[in-house]
C-alpha cells in the first residue's frame, strides 16, 4: 500500500513541479486528488492523450471549473478531510480564486498547505516569469554547467523545477504532516525553486570558502575540469564517464587504462596538469568503442558508467535486474523511488482520464446526488 497510505492529497492541477510532486506522494501511497480543468466538450481530453502523462499516475482526476461561482465552496469540502494540498501557481491566484491558505486552513485547521513558484511567495521577482534555466541561473547552480568553451548547460528541468522544487516540497510537506499530527496546527510551506536549488549547492559553497572551488566554469575537480570526472566520446560517437575521484579509484582507472607506468599520469590533483591529462585520455577513449570500454571498466572500482540515452537506459541489465523501468499500459517510464522495505509501493496505476473520478471523489466526500447534479448544472464539474 506504501508508507503514505491513508493520507489525502488535493493536487490543484498545473504543469511543472507541483505535478511531480503529487506523483512522489501518490507513488508512496496517497490517495491524491488532482483537481483539474473541466474540459470544454466532451472526451476533450480522454485516457488516449492522458496516457502519456506520467506525472499523473495513480492519482484521481476530479474536473471542475475553478472560476465558476460556488467551486470554491465545493473545493473547500474537500480540504476539510484531506491533509496536504499541493498548487504552483504564480502568488496570489489561489487567494483570487477563494482557495489561499487563509480559506482553506479555516476549513481544515490541521492542514499543510503547499506552495510551489520560481521565485517564492514573496520578494522583488516573485511575479515575474521564469523556467527552470532561470531559477538555476540566479541561485548560482547553473554557472558551472557544461564545458568552458560552452555557454552554461544543464539537464532540462531536472535541477530546479524537479531536484530544487519538487522534492524540497515533498520534503517540506512531509515535515508539515508530521508536525500537524503532533500539534493538531497546520502551516504553509513556501518553496521555491530559486531557494531549493541554492541549498542544493551547498556543498559547492564550503568548498569555495575553503579555497577548493573558483568561479571558472570547468575549473574544478567536478565540474569537468579533472580529467578523472568527465564524459569522452568513444570510436563510434557514443559517450561514457568517469568519476575516479578517490586515489584507490583513481589508481584503479589508470592500470586498467594501461596508464599507471607513464609519469603524465602519477599526479592526480595538480589542475596545471589536467588539460594535457585530459587530451591524452581523450584521445585514449576515441580508440574503443562504447562497448569495448564497458567490458573493461564497467563494474570495477574505476567509477565509470556508459552515458545511456532515455532510449537506452530502461534495457541496461542493471537497471533491468532493479526493476528501475517499468510498462504501464505498454508506456515505459521509471518505477517509484525510493523503496521501502515494510510498506513498498505498489506498482503505478496509468494516468487517470480527466474527469475520471469527479462523481466518486465528491460522493466519498458527502456530496449528495442532488448537490451533485446542481454542481454540473452550474457549470462546476
């Protein structure tokens, strides 16, 4: 059933990070009602475009018109017996919509009540736009993407709307729950993207006030500036990387590299001698094909991995023997992380269609047929 079984989610439907992290507590067992746009017509959006959106799994869709006199009442019904409530939308529009914290904390005083922006609730960007790149950009994680001779690069939407929002949110929701269950007393979790991916960094920051980290793009140990810790490309233009950052690693990459007898090689953590290290190995690497490489370091303490494609990484045999990819509905996506030993999560449901549970969801929650039919008369649901 999973560790979050037996608590109630109202996910208020956006895009972004709010979606992912309705996902993470539906994948450990919340029940997580995603409140989304009633569609215009009929089988507007049915279970055929549905089915591709991942991030909805094992929730249940209630549709409704947010904007219509009296949702807001009907919403705040269901808030009265739910424990989290998830929303990313830019500060003030819950407030306009009669569904801010104030609203819904007096309907259901132990209540988390979570928020998820860019730039947070409150500040001098707090209004304005933004995207991932932009949020990773000012908190200073985004500097040391990529390649010197590159402008900043990093993973699409993974730093800051997934690692820095998402999860810091689901973090924070969870610390909330525990506390409301404690205290009887609900609060407001205010994250932001800006905020979460600065923390990320903090790892980054000690190493910089110790004089071990500069402000120079591929100028570090692990920003691909050692050639011990960067991807190569191979003889048939596929990649892999290498990590040896320890000594016992890094001596174990260089003998099976057939490297350990030439002198280039014996000083690990000289930076004046990396870009001629880095050029050898480079052009080392170019010799072997991807698979060639892997029959040599893949499993060993030289801390290498090929770089897998999304194509390509649900068939590799270690993430095959975890289980870490699986079909829903012959839709490939990664299983539910992390595991649990006593309460593991169940195997994800598909996507529900939009609308799919309105009916169900509003008579669990005491909704009369009458109440019901009047809710769709009105244009609500």
């Amino acid at each position: 059933m999973g560790p979050l079984s037996g608590i109630r989610v109202i996910e208020v439907g956006g895009i972004g990070p709010a979606p992912f992290c309705g996902m993470l507590l539906a994948d450990m067992g919340a029940e997580v009602m995603l409140i989304e746009r009633r569609p215009e017509q009929p089988g507007e959006r049915g279970q055929d475009f549905n089915r591709f959106a991942i991030v909805h799994r094992g929730k249940k869709s209630v549709a409704m018109d947010l904007k219509q006199p009296g949702a807001a009442e009907a919403v705040l019904r269901l808030v009265a017996r739910s424990d989290l409530l998830v929303e990313g939308f830019r500060p003030g529009v819950m407030e306009r919509l009669g569904l801010g914290p104030e609203a819904c904390l007096a309907a259901n005083p132990r209540l988390v009540y979570g928020r998820i922006t860019g730039w947070g609730q409150e500040g001098p960007l707090a209004q304005a736009a933004g995207h991932d790149i932009n949020y990773i950009a000012l908190s200073g994680a985004l500097f040391h993407g990529g390649h010197a001779a590159c402008p900043p690069a990093a993973p699409p939407t993974l730093l800051g709307d997934l690692g820095g929002g998402a999860m810091m949110l689901a973090v924070g929701l969870l610390a909330g729950l525990l506390n409301a269950r404690e205290t009887g007393r609900g609060q407001v979790i205010d994250a932001a993207i800006c905020d979460g991916t600065a923390l990320l960094t903090v790892l980054l920051y000690g190493l910089q006030q110790q004089g071990m980290w500069i402000d120079r793009r591929q100028g570090n140990f692990l920003d691909g500036g050692a050639h011990w810790y960067d991807c190569y490309e191979c003889a048939d233009g596929n990649y892999v990387s290498i990590g040896a950052l320890e000594p016992a690693f890094y001596r174990e990459l260089v003998e099976r590299l057939g490297l350990a007898s030439e002198p280039l090689f014996a000083a690990q953590f000289d930076p004046a001698q990396w870009p001629e290290q880095k050029e050898k190995l480079a052009a080392l690497i170019r010799t072997r094909t991807r698979d060639e490489w892997c029959e040599l370091l893949e499993g060993s303490d030289a801390c290498f991995a090929p770089v897998l494609s999304l194509s390509e990484a649900p068939g590799h045999r270690h993430n095959a023997a975890r289980g870490t990819f699986v079909d829903v509905d012959d839709v490939t996506q990664p299983a539910p992380a992390p595991r649990f030993s006593a309460t593991p999560s169940e195997a994800p449901r598909r996507p529900p269609a939009t609308g799919e549970h309105t009916v169900a969801v509003l008579k669990g929650a005491g909704f009369s047929a009458s109440e019901i039919t009047r809710l769709r008369k009105q244009g609500i649901i």
